[in-house]
C-alpha cells in the first residue's frame, strides 16, 4: 500500500508541474491583451512576471508544507483556523480601508506591504486541517449528533464571515468542505441530511436575498429574459469554446480576451484555453486534472492512520471542487461566480494553498503506523 501511495504521489506531482507550466503560458496569453492596454502597448508580460512569483512562493509554501510531519500540522491546525477567523473579521472592521478595499463590489483580500491575501482559502484549508485533527484525536466523534453540531459551527463560523464580504460562493465553498468531511468521518446519514435540507434552505434565503444575485439566477434560469450585463460574461466565454474547434485558433490567437471576456486570465483560463487550443487542449488540461485528483485519493486510501486520510481526503475535495465549478461557470452549466481553476489560472492566495495543499498531501503518501 505504501508503495501504491508513493507512485500515487509521483504522478501527482508530475500532473501538478504540468498543470503550473501549461498554466503560465495561458496566463501569458490570456492576459497579454490587457497587459499592452495597461502600459499603452509597451509591455504584454505585466501579468506573467508576478504570477511566476507566485508560482515559485507556492512551491516554497510546499516544500514547507511538505516538511511537517502530522503532529505538527495537528498542532498548527487551531492556530490556523484562529488565524483566518481573525482576518476574516479584519476584513469586516476594516472594510473600505486601503488596508481591505472594496474590489469588483466586495471586500476579499488583506492587502499590507504590496501583498493580497484572500482569508477565506485560508479559512477553507485550515477548517479541514482542525475538523481531521479533532475527528482524529476522539476530541469530536462525527457519529454522535453533537459531534455532528460542533464539526458544522466549525465551517458555519467562518462562512458567516465570508457570506458578509459578500462573497456568497466562497461561504458555499467553505459548507461543501464541512460535508464532505463529515462524509469522511462517517457521520450518520440522518445527521448530514438534516444539515443538507438546512444549507439548502438557507442558500436559498441568501440566494433571493441580493437583486444581483437574483439577476445571476434568472439569467441563469432564463438568458432570454435577462438583462444583457448579466449574461455577457457567460456568452463571451461560450464563443471562446465554441470557436476553438479540435485544434483551436492557436496559441496567442485568441480573440475574446481583447476586450471581450472579462477576467480572461483568471476566472475564465478554460474559455481562453479552449480557444486557442481547442479541445484537444482543454482534453490536456482535465486529464492532468483528473489524474492530480485520482492521485490523491488513491494517497488518501491508502493512509494508514485516520488523520491522514481525512486530511488528503478533505484538501483533494477541496481542489474538486473548485475545479468543477470553474468548469461549470465556463459552459454555463451553473450561475456565473468568480473561481479560479486550480494551478492554472493567474492568482495569488488560491494557488499558494493549492500548491501547499499538494505538499501536505506528498507529505501523508510517505508517513506511516501514525494515529
């Protein structure tokens, strides 16, 4: 079995740095457009140079993550959670400061010495590093209601916060976490369907709450009847499918991020990359996808001690999750939201945890005989 998680982790890793370098070069031509826009034709690599940055600071997170064995990140996992409950509410107190400006309608990053840092991917990773340490420890049992109550005030704190940045898609992302880790501890079926019902009603009531959120649902529901702002996005990124064809337009002939697809380099990549390499190249970038994820919970199956395997468990879902979203946002198959596609797309916060996320993962493929 270890061997099996070893080699599981080899392809990961191998999956990943594809994955980090054929995402670099969408960056590069997804966001050289703006970039000449920006500098008044001077310069198309604004864009590239910071997201190296930043893939080489998330490797270093990595490599650190990679270094902690699990009874360190068992104790860093309270402190951790502490640490983005206290940025989340400093978001809230400081909202409209230089120190937590307003970006595209809501307040979502930290910003101090020229950096952003987003509270809530930190919420999101460290509410499963806590949730699997506590399982782990007997401190909560998911099999008992109570345990089941206090697992869900977990991940409900943090996604209170978040839901008032706003940031309705990120609280929903932080309660899908709680699910699948109560899934992983073997919470009882009656319990999590009971949360289920209530999430669900309660999305519902935020979902109907906001005009512009119902204007997302009903362009949605029904393009016809929307407004036009409300399905541009969603449209520009169909054509960019769309015209891609097999073999796509090629690389750097992309049409719609000049202009015409907002968030070209980040929210929607799959459109860009779908354009310009078609559906061969979009095939590329889902099979390493799919194998990063399958690596992962073959890591995870395989873990020998029962922290381990809710942890990769939790933080593979967690990758899932964001990547099927992007997909779906991309061919309109739910509401538009802001998702990044995971060591693709241009960002700081979402790939650092990602990559992070990858080291810990590395880390549980080689220990072993842990509680």
């Amino acid at each position: 079995m270890r061997v099996k998680a070893v080699r599981a982790k080899n392809v990961m890793l191998i999956s990943a740095s594809l994955l980090l370098l054929l995402g670099t070069l969408a960056v590069f031509t997804a966001s050289s457009f703006k970039s000449l826009m920006i500098t008044d034709s001077d310069s198309g690599t604004i864009f590239l140079f910071p997201h190296i940055r930043k893939v080489f600071v998330g490797i270093l997170a990595g490599l650190i993550a990679w270094s902690m064995p699990s009874d360190k990140l068992k104790k860093l996992s309270p402190i951790l959670y502490a640490g983005s409950v206290a940025l989340l509410l400093a978001l809230l107190i400081l909202k409209g400061s230089h120190w937590a400006p307003f970006i595209n309608g809501s307040v979502r990053w930290v910003v101090f010495w020229g950096f952003r840092i987003m509270p809530s991917e930190i919420a999101r990773i460290s509410y499963i590093l806590l949730a699997a340490s506590l399982v782990s420890d007997g401190v909560i049992r998911a099999r008992s209601g109570i345990g089941v109550i206090k697992l869900a005030f977990l991940a409900i704190l943090p996604a209170v916060l978040v839901s008032l940045q706003p940031d309705f898609a990120g609280a929903m992302y932080i309660l899908i976490m709680m699910v699948v880790v109560l899934f992983l501890a073997e919470a009882r079926f009656r319990d999590m369907l009971i949360l289920f019902l209530l999430m669900i009603t309660l999305a519902s009531v935020v979902a109907f709450s906001s005009e512009y959120r119902r204007e997302r649902l009903q362009s949605w529901f029904s393009p016809g009847d929307a407004t036009e702002a409300s399905v541009y996005q969603p449209e520009q990124a169909c054509i960019a499918l769309g015209s891609g064809g097999i073999m796509g337009r090629g690389i750097g002939r992309g049409r719609q991020q000049r202009g015409f697809l907002p968030e070209a380099f980040s929210d929607y990549i799959l459109a860009v990359i779908g354009e310009e390499t078609g559906f061969a190249g979009v095939m590329l970038i889902l099979i390493l996808l799919f194998l990063l994820l399958m690596s992962g919970w073959i890591i995870a199956d395989s873990a020998d001690y029962l922290f381990g395997y809710l942890v990769v468990g939790g933080l593979i879902a967690s990758i899932a999750v964001g990547m099927f979203v992007h997909i779906a946002v991309v061919t309109r198959m739910i509401p538009s939201t802001g998702m990044p596609l995971p060591l693709v797309s241009w960002g700081g916060s979402n790939l650092l945890i990602t990559i992070g996320t990858l080291g810990i993962v590395s880390r549980v493929a080689v220990e072993r005989g842990k509680k």
